[in-house]
C-alpha cells in the first residue's frame, strides 16, 4: 500500500506561481510512473505531468513550458512548480503513483488550486 498527501494548493492571481508537494510513504516496490492529475467539476481529471522511471517527464500541452515536475531520488517526495498560472488551469489537483502496467494504482486527496483575481 502507498499512502499519498498532496498540499501546496491555494488561491493566486492570474501570472503567479504555486508549487505543489506529494508526500509518499509504504511500499514503493514495483512503483514507476509518479504524476500530477487535475479535475474540474463535470470533466473528466485529466493528465497534467508525470514522470516514469528513467524516461524525460511528459507534459500535457495546456501546461508544457510552465510547469515543472520534480522529484527526490528516493521517490518519497513529487513536486509541480506552476508558474505563469491561468483561470483555466484552477481544479483540484492529485497525484499518482502507479507500477508499469498499473496494477498497483495510487492517489492522493487532491489539493485545490484557485486562479483568480
């Protein structure tokens, strides 16, 4: 079992940045794709980032060039750094830590983001 606490979510205004954290504990076997989700109410959550295991982290398009993703060598710790924040992108944001063919499926409680002025 992988236990996941997302925080770092709040209220900003358009322009400014949040960086979020995801703090893992348990068993990190077998575990492989680490990566940021997001759901708007009535949509579908969505991939925002996520990093496997010696492969370079894919971005969606929507925030390819301001977001970064991040993480310790000892998978314990996932980060999201966003900068140049948009009204579009405020959700709640999760994360996720999986193994290669997702039999082992972790999330976190989600974190909320607000872009607003």
């Amino acid at each position: 079992q992988v236990r996941l606490v997302e925080s770092g979510g709040g209220l900003v205004q358009p322009g400014e940045s949040l960086r979020l954290s995801c703090s893992a504990s348990g068993n990190m076997i077998g575990i492989v794709h680490r990566g940021w989700y997001r759901q708007v109410p009535g949509k579908l959550r969505e991939l925002v980032a996520v990093i496997t295991s010696g492969i370079t982290p894919k971005y969606s398009d929507s925030v390819k060039g301001r977001f970064t993703i991040s993480t310790d060598n000892t998978k314990t710790e996932l980060y999201l750094q966003m900068n140049s924040l948009k009204p579009e992108d405020a959700a709640v944001y999760y994360c996720r830590y999986s193994s290669v063919n997702y039999g082992r499926d972790y999330w976190g409680q989600g974190t909320q983001v607000t872009v607003a002025t």
